[in-house]
C-alpha cells in the first residue's frame, strides 16, 4: 500500500499528481469526518483510502483540540508550553498546571480535587491533537495559496491588457513574487521532526504494511535522508502528466506500484532494474520531478519506530514474501502550484 505522509491534509493541487503517477493513495485520518470535500469524493470514488489508527479515540481527539483551542487564545498571543498543555489535558501535572478551564470548573462543581494517581500519557491522543492542530494549518496554507494564486492569475492578465505579457515577473502594484513564494512555501517544513514522530504514531497503530511512503515535502524527503544517512538514491524522474499519448507519456501506475511492490520486497533491491520507469522523462522542466530512495534491510514499521522511540513488530502479510525494506519517494510538484 502507499501513503501520502507525514499528513492528514491533500490539496486539491497535488491529488491530479498523485494519482496520476500512483493510482490510489492511502491517508493518515485520525479525524476523519475533518477531510476536505475533494478527498471525500476520491474516498467515494476509491482513489483516496483512508485509514483511521486503532485506538485512537477521535472523540477525545476533538475534544482536546478545543480545549486548546480555547488554551491558546487565552495566551493572548504569548508563546505557551504545549507539552505541558498535552499533560494538562490526560489530568497530570501539578494543580498550577492543572487542566483545562472546562475540567477545572467541573471539578469545583463536584468539590474533588484532581485525582491521585492519574493515567499515563497517551501517546495516540498526543499524536492525534498535534496532527489534527498540523491539518489545519496545512489547510490554512492551501487557502492561502489559492488566494495568492487568484492574485497572481489577475496580475498576469492586467499584465497582457497593458502590453507587458512577455515579462512573466510584470506586476501591478507591490512588486510581490508570488510564484517564487508559492515555490518556497512547504507545509511539511513547520516542526518537521514533530510531524515525523506523530505520523509515525498512528501509522504504526494502523497496523497496513506500506510498499512506499511519498511525500511532496522537500523539508521531509531531506530530514530522512539525514535521519537514515545509510539510505540510497535508486531513481529520479522528470515527469511530463500532460503529454500526449503518442507522445509518450509515463509510465502507468500500475508498472509504478508493481515496481514498487518487487522492491520492497527484494533481498537485494539495487539489483532489481529500474530502467522502464526512467522512460518517458520530461526534458523542458514543465513537469513534476519524482526521486526515489530506499533503506534496504529495515522495514517501514521498523523505520517509523525509530521515530515513535519504540519497537514494534511489523504487520502480518497475506504473502511469503513480507516487506523488507523501506522505500520513500518526493515528488516534487511546486510548478505546478499555482496552475
């Protein structure tokens, strides 16, 4: 199976991409009522699998992300501590960093004090509300983007109408580069490592063995390149999704995932050619840009417990052949963000 990581949230701009390339993709839903249109109707549709985290309690998930919800506007802008504001949340602590204003009325109501010995932390709830709190920034950001787009499409226009159409940078009013700054905005590059770790949470607890892990984050592809230095670059590919038939397009997503499927699998996967998925390449830079690299001998589940600082068996397979190596791709989409 393939998953879209280390998110919860897929833009509109980068479903065509996808699917394109890897036919169905699976995501990380922890709060599945919380998708977006769109991905509802790829879920209908059966492009889009999500996949919600055993034991991950979506209820108490909601809950505490409006507990902090109200937690950081009562700030007022000042920066809070947000693992003690998790402790908070499960009942720990000491009572000046008790828990939420809601609990701390509730429990003057009933005149108990908190109690004494407290559960441990749950690392699914912690998880859950750190992702759910990154999906909505995640969804912030895409709006903005759209919005800066739009700006940018008008420009362009009002640009044509005035006679300066050959000048791609002509802009009216504030000489903004929205292009370039659409270029250098990635969602995955906000508390990387902290997305990382809580991804890897509640995909373990999913327990669905992974044939590719791909993300369109450049800021992750580099920090598990660096986490996993031992890791080797086995493809790029320049990739064209708007050529002609007779023009040769990519490979389909069938060959992708069955290569994908040998490699994961294999005792040596640098061996296992690659040739026919290197066909095809876009040689005038309009496409999408697709590096793949692999971690032999460490399976997905053992890699994301690396991450989730525990050990962790990987998940039944129907097969003889289970997963024995990890392979993760970027797919590099940024010309294509504002369309």
């Amino acid at each position: 199976m393939i998953f879209y990581f280390p998110f919860t949230f897929l833009s509109e701009t980068l479903i065509r991409p996808l699917t394109a390339i890897l036919g169905s993709v699976n995501l990380l839903a922890p709060l599945p009522k919380r998708m977006s249109p769109a991905v509802s109707e790829l879920v209908a549709a059966g492009t889009v699998h999500l996949c919600t985290p055993d034991g991950a309690d979506a209820a108490r998930i909601e809950q505490a992300l409006k507990q902090f919800t109200a937690w950081a506007a009562l700030q007022g802008g000042k920066p809070g501590d947000l693992k003690r504001f998790f402790q908070s949340a499960q009942g720990l602590g000491a009572w000046h960093q008790g828990p939420p204003t809601a609990e701390i009325r509730a429990q003057l109501r009933r005149a108990a004090d908190a109690p004494e010995s407290p559960p441990p932390i749950d690392p699914l709830l912690n998880a859950g509300v750190f992702l759910a709190l990154a999906h909505d920034y995640d969804e912030q950001q895409e709006a903005l983007g759209r919005d800066l787009g739009s700006v940018h499409t008008l420009e362009k226009r009002f640009g044509e109408i005035l006679g300066g159409a050959s000048d791609g940078d002509t802009v009216l009013g504030p000489s903004l580069k929205f292009a370039a700054a659409d270029r250098a905005t990635d969602p995955g590059a906000f508390m990387t490592a902290q997305r990382m770790q809580a991804w890897a949470e509640l995909a373990i607890a999913c327990g669905v063995p992974a044939t590719l892990l791909v993300t369109t984050s450049r800021a992750v592809w580099e920090l598990f390149r660096d986490d996993f230095s031992e890791s080797t670059h086995l493809l790029e590919a320049n990739l064209n999704l708007t050529a002609d038939p007779d023009a040769g397009r990519p490979p389909s997503s069938e060959a992708w995932r069955s290569a994908f499927n040998v490699l994961a699998r294999a005792d040596d996967p640098h061996g296992v050619s690659l040739d026919h998925l290197a066909v095809a390449q876009n040689v005038h830079g309009d496409g999408v840009r697709f590096d793949l690299c692999v971690l032999a001998g460490v399976s997905p589940h053992e890699m994301l417990g690396r991450y989730s600082n525990r050990a962790c068996a990987s998940p039944e397979e129907p097969t003889n052949r289970p997963i024995r190596n990890t392979l993760v791709a970027h797919l590099d989409v940024a010309a294509l963000s504002l369309g």
